[in-house]
C-alpha cells in the first residue's frame, strides 16, 4: 500500500565514495525549513553491482534518491522513464520514487548549472571554454546549449577526449572546437570559463589569469577557493563555485522529492556553507 502524504518519508544519496557528501546537509536543511519533520534522508555507499538489489528493497515510505558516482548512468536501465534532460547526457542524478511504485530519472545538474549562472547574473553568452572532458563537462555542454550563442572550446588531454567531446556536441547540437590542454591559458580570455576538473588540476593557470576576468564557473567546492577561483576573484571577476551548483540542482531535487516548491535556497545554501567551514 503506497505511503500516505502524512507518512513518515525517506530519501538519501547513493554513490562510492559517499562519505563526504553534502547533500544530506542540504536536504535536511530544506525538510526543516519547510516543515516537513518526518522527513528524513541520509546516505549509503553503493557501487553499480550494488545499486538493483538496494532499489529493489525499498519500500513504499521512499521519495527519492540522488545519485552521484558512479551510479549516474549505471541506474538507467533500472528506471521506468527518464527524462529527456537525463537523455541528451545518458545521466541520471535523481531518481522520483512516485506512490504507484514507479521509478522517475532525471537530471538536475543541468538545470542546476543553468540556475547557478542566471543567479550571477549570466543569461546568455557568445562563447564559452570548458576546462576538461569527463562526465560534468558534458553537463555543462548541456547547460551550455540553453545559454550559449556560439563556438564552445574545450581543453582537453587527449586525441579520444577530444573526440568525446566533439561527439557530444554534435548529439547537443552545440558548436564544440577541441584544443590541448597546453594551450588551456587561452581559455581564460573567455566569456565564460566552466572548470570540470579534479582538485589541483587548474592550479597551474591561476598565474595566466587575465587583468580583466569575465566569469568563471569552477564546479569544485571543497577545497575552496581554489587557487583558480581565488586569482580570479582577486583580479575582480566573477566566480560560480561548485557550492552554487550543488545548492541549485539540490532544490531541484528537493522540489521533486517533496511536492513543495520553491525549495528554501537560501537555507540550504547557508547550511551547506557552515558544513563546509566546519571540515
């Protein structure tokens, strides 16, 4: 028998590793917010050989789940339907458990990177550069398909990196230009610079930063700033920083999961800041 809408509801996040997590901080934060004291949601370390056995042993007080490495394409065979924002990046970081037992995917990373950078003012660009080319750079060539007018580039490591990212360009239908990750100073001269590189990797740029930075998205949040993100700040320009993405494609999710909305961004924000002072 499906939960009723008074029930004690439950929700987590999945992934390996999952540990240092923020999104139970942050879904916490929206359930106190709104009030919602028979809520709750926490984590579990899960792999893909993991992941049926555990969705198939919930029950019906489930809402839903989010999904972060490496589980994001590895739950797609396992929904009913996604969505087609999940689609056009075969990703999947949120699952909507409904009360007929029916697995809903999708994806709020994209929509999240959209909302981060309207919330800093950027609407609409010429071009952009994206710094890397795993599974969020496709997440912000998505992103960049609803915001971006013109050529993207993308500094990359290899020949079949290179070729990843043209093909999903072409599926995205954006205008995508590889360069050599050698050449990534030039990317900073951008309009929009996207960072979707592991810790320490962009460190060896700061020093190329331009006297007159336009913006800068670095998806990291921990540590932070990055050394990046704070030469780019102090020669004036504007930084979006992982913490917005993750605040951003949270509500999302919280919205989903709950039926409530708006979700409490600014709640959830000054929670996961605390979390994040306190590490």
């Amino acid at each position: 028998m499906p939960a009723r809408a008074t029930d004690a509801r439950r929700a987590a996040v999945l992934g390996k590793p999952i540990a240092h997590s923020l999104s139970p901080v942050l879904h916490r934060a929206a359930y106190e917010s709104l009030g919602l004291t028979d809520w709750s949601y926490d984590r579990f370390e899960i792999d893909e050989a993991a992941l049926p056995g555990f969705l198939d042993g919930l029950g019906p007080e489930w809402a839903g789940l989010s999904l972060t490495m490496p589980l994001k394409r590895a739950v797609i065979p396992l929904v009913d339907e996604i969505s087609e924002t999940a689609a056009s990046v075969d990703a999947v970081n949120t699952v909507v458990l409904t009360g007929d037992g029916r697995r809903l995917g999708d994806n709020t990373d994209i929509p999240g990177m959209v909302a981060a950078l309207r919330e800093h003012g950027i609407e609409q660009v010429e071009s952009a550069a994206i710094l890397g080319a795993g599974a969020t750079a496709s997440s912000a060539l998505a992103a960049l398909a609803r915001i971006c007018t013109g050529q993207v580039v993308a500094y990359v490591r290899s020949d079949a990196r290179a070729a990843e990212m043209r093909r999903w360009g072409e599926r995205l239908d954006v205008d995508v230009r590889t360069a050599d990750w050698d050449d990534a100073e030039q990317a900073l001269r951008a309009p929009l610079v996207i960072a979707t590189t592991p810790a320490g990797t962009t460190d060896a740029l700061a020093a190329a930063v331009p006297e007159r930075p336009t913006t800068l998205f670095d998806v990291l949040y921990e540590p932070w700033p990055t050394e990046l993100a704070a030469r780019w700040s102090m020669f004036g320009g504007a930084v979006v920083s992982g913490l917005d993405l993750l605040v951003h494609q949270a509500v999302l999710q919280v919205e989903q999961m709950t039926g409530r909305s708006p979700a409490p961004l600014e709640a959830m924000r000054q929670a996961g800041e605390k979390a994040l002072a306190a590490r």
